[in-house]
C-alpha cells in the first residue's frame, strides 16, 4: 500500500498577490511546526512540493528535519485563476464548481486543474508503490484530485476546507486504487 499525505500550504500573505512567490504570514509560518509534528512518526519516504513557495515552505520544515530533498513538480501548482486578481473570488469559484469547463480567459478550469494533478499523482505513486510519501499542494489542487475519487466531494466541502491552512489529507493506495481518505485538521 502507497500512503500519500497531501498538504496544503499553511497560510499565506494575501498581501501578495503573485501566485508563485506569496510567501506564508507569520502566522502561518508558525503553524508549519503542526506539520512537521504531525508527520515525524509516518516514515516519509519521499517529499514533493508545487513550485509555489507558500506549498513548499509549508513542507520544507519537515524535509530538512527528516533529511530528505523536496522535489518541485510544476503540475501540482494551483490553478491559474486569470492574469488578473479577482475582486468576486467566491462566485468565480461556485460558477467552476458547478461547470468543471468553466475558465477566465487567461485561467484553468478545474477540469484541467484535476486532469493535471491527477497525471501527477499518478507518476508519484508509480514511482513510489509500497511507501509513504508528502505532497505539499493547494486547496483547489487538492480538492480537485479528492471529487475525483470521491464525487461527493463538491463545492460545499471546498467551501469548508477553505480556510484550513495548513491541512491534510491521507490517502491510501493499492496501485492506482484509492482504498481510503482521511481528512487532518491540525
């Protein structure tokens, strides 16, 4: 059985705006201890990140700690929104929710967001069958890749989850077989 522990960033700096380089607050810098704890005991074999540095960060505590490298794959970043910042952020993100196709004219659907995280996964845990490996990822990203293997996993729940920063969720895999999903909240 593989193990996967995605996480999803702790909180970030909303006052900056770039996706890439948004760095964690304070506050959510402090909470990436929660995470390190958490996972100290679970045998990690292997660390991964999006390359977005609020994702890495948030994982980068435990992989210094445990020794291990953290490996960037550019296909679990989050969506790509629009080139812009946008102000109606919850209604852009029902209207996705409801219509997988749905995209800004510069952005991603989640249609795209889920079929690329999910090629993704998929390479990781070819790669690592058999071991307990970390992903740190976002809350879209992640929410994506769970309605995929659980289709009840709708907008509500990514509503509920929107504000748990950091946050986990284990999966347990034979293969490419979803056998169990185990939301963390720290």
């Amino acid at each position: 059985m593989t193990t996967i522990y995605f996480v999803r960033h702790s909180k970030p700096d909303f006052t900056i705006t770039d996706e890439l380089t948004r760095p964690l607050s304070d506050e959510g810098l402090k909470k990436c201890k929660k995470v390190t704890d958490y996972l100290l005991d679970k045998e990690i074999h292997k660390v991964y990140s999006s390359p977005y540095k609020r994702a890495f960060d948030t994982v980068a505590g435990y992989a210094n700690q445990a020794k291990l490298e953290v490996e960037i794959v550019n296909d679990f970043r989050e969506r790509k929104v629009d080139s812009g910042w946008i102000e109606d952020f919850e209604s852009f993100s029902k209207r996705q929710w409801e219509d997988f196709q749905y995209r800004l004219s510069d952005g991603e659907c989640l249609l795209e967001v889920q079929q690329r995280n999910l090629n993704a996964l998929n390479n990781v845990l070819l790669d690592n069958a058999n071991k307990n490996v970390v992903i740190g990822t976002h809350g879209t990203a992640l929410s994506t890749i769970v309605n995929h293997f659980n289709s009840d996993f709708l907008y509500d729940d990514f509503v509920r989850i929107k504000n748990l920063m950091p946050f986990i969720i284990v999966m347990k895999f034979r293969n490419l077989t979803v056998l169990e999903i185990e939301e963390v909240i720290l």
